[in-house]
C-alpha cells in the first residue's frame, strides 16, 4: 500500500482506531521483518493520535528492553515486575493508569508524562513477547476505548509473530 495514512477528520478516538486498524494490517501484511512493523505501527500511532510517547519494550532473556518508539528518548531497560512496563509484563495484563504519580512504583522517563496505557503483546505460545506502551502528557487521558482498540493493534502483532 501507499505509504500513507487516511484519517477521519474527527476527534473520536474510536472512529480513528476504527479507521487505523485496517492501514495497520495492510502495512504490515506480508511484512516478516519485526522491526520494521513495530517501527510503523509506533509511528502510525503517534501520527494518528499526537500521542506524546509510544513504543515498545521487548523481552529479552531477563529484562524488557527499548524496541521500536516515537517520542523523546527514554529508559533503556526495565525489570520484570518494576514500572507500569514490568508490572504489564508479570501479570499479563493491560493496565491504564489515569495518574503516573499514583501508581506506586512507575518509571518517570519524562516529567512531562501524566498518563499511560500498557498493552501486554502475546507470542504465538501465550508468552508476553513485548509490551506496547503509549503515555501521554494529559492526566486521565485514556478510557476503555483506548484498552479495547490497543489490545486489538497488540492482537494484529501477534499475528505478525514468527511461529
Ligand atoms: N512509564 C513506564 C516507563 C517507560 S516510559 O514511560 C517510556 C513505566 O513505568 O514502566
């Protein structure tokens, strides 16, 4: 496909991840290299939305590490279980945290940074292979819709997961 997005011009998020997904997997398909998808879906994000970080971290051996972003630099390495990151990673679950300053333990790679969403990334065995993580520099900037839409971009890399 043209490497371009087509958005709605809207501010409804959903309408825009509804839009999204689609391009998503058309850029992707066929696409093995996993960097490279990561890379466009990082940056498709940011361009749809405005987002002020998303990116990823990856596991690797004992720690989750900085893969594929848009935004400003940020921490290089996270441990299992520290962070919103880590904590994404054991339980294996999505986490929205309306307030970084509330969330016991949260890794402040930027001040500027009031909000986020973790989405744990599945291998094909069930395993957490990375986690996808968006922050943005509103409080209280994501809702369900966010969780809902992320988890189904967090799906689609699944299937762009080697067997
Ligand atoms: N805030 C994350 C760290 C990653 S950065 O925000 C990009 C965390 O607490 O895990």
């Amino acid at each position: 496909m043209a490497e371009t997005l087509i958005l709605p011009e809207t501010a409804n998020r959903r309408e825009i991840y509804e839009s999204l997904l689609p391009q998503l997997q058309a850029l992707t398909d066929g696409e093995p290299d996993v960097t490279a998808n990561l890379a466009n879906i990082s940056a498709a994000l940011k361009e749809a939305f405005g987002f002020f970080w998303v990116g990823f971290y990856l596991k690797k051996e004992e720690q989750l590490v900085l893969g594929p972003f848009q935004g400003p630099i940020a921490c290089t390495r996270i441990h299992f279980g520290k962070g919103v990151c880590g904590t994404s990673y054991a339980r294996k679950e999505t986490i929205l945290v309306p307030d970084v300053e509330q969330f016991p333990g949260h890794i402040a790679c930027s001040s500027l940074s009031k909000s986020e969403v973790v989405v744990p990334v599945f291998d094909r065995n069930g395993e957490v292979a990375m986690v996808l993580d968006v922050d943005s520099d509103q409080l209280n900037d994501f809702s369900e819709v966010d969780v809902q839409q992320l988890e189904k971009v967090a799906a689609l890399i699944t299937s762009l997961l080697p067997h």
